[in-house]
C-alpha cells in the first residue's frame, strides 16, 4: 500500500495568532485508519512517521515534491518511492 501525500497550505486561526502562514505535509495509509500531519518548518525537510512508537515511515520533502521509504522488518528502510500524485491543498 503506498502512502497518499497532501501538502496543506493556510490556516486563518494560526496566521491570525502567530503572523505565520502554516503549511503541513499529511500522509495518509489508504484501506487503513493511519495517517499523519507533520508541520513543515524548513525546506527542505526529512523526518519519521511512527506507528505505535516504532518508525514506520522516512520522508524527505524537497519544497515542492516529497518521497517516502518504509521501515523493513529488519530495521533497515526500502528504496525511496515517491506518490503517484501529489496533492496541493490551501486553507482558509
């Protein structure tokens, strides 16, 4: 199952708050209730996504585009794949 990537951009309640227009990067597990939202502070940025406390996910967003590895049984990560697509989602 590949990972389904949103890039999210606005948010008027943390704009209005902090003068930052927020973007995030959502992941979402098709056929599964897992997913996960991850604020982006730097371009570009890497990062974990965990499930139960174990690493199950890499990715590395560029700016533009993001890619993925899954976490083998081993501990070791598989090649690095990227979306089909790529949402791009503005807020209000």
């Amino acid at each position: 199952m590949k990972l389904k990537i949103t890039f999210q951009q606005g948010g008027m309640r943390e704009f209005e708050r902090t003068g930052i227009y927020p973007e995030y990067l959502f992941f979402n597990l098709p056929g599964t209730r897992q997913s996960w939202r991850v604020k982006i502070k730097q371009k570009p940025q890497q990062g974990v996504l965990k499930s139960k406390g174990v690493v199950a996910y890499e990715y590395s967003f560029d700016g533009h585009f993001c890619k993925f590895r899954k976490t083998n049984k081993d501990g070791s990560f598989s090649e690095w794949e990227e979306p089909e697509f790529m949402i791009t989602e503005m807020r209000d």
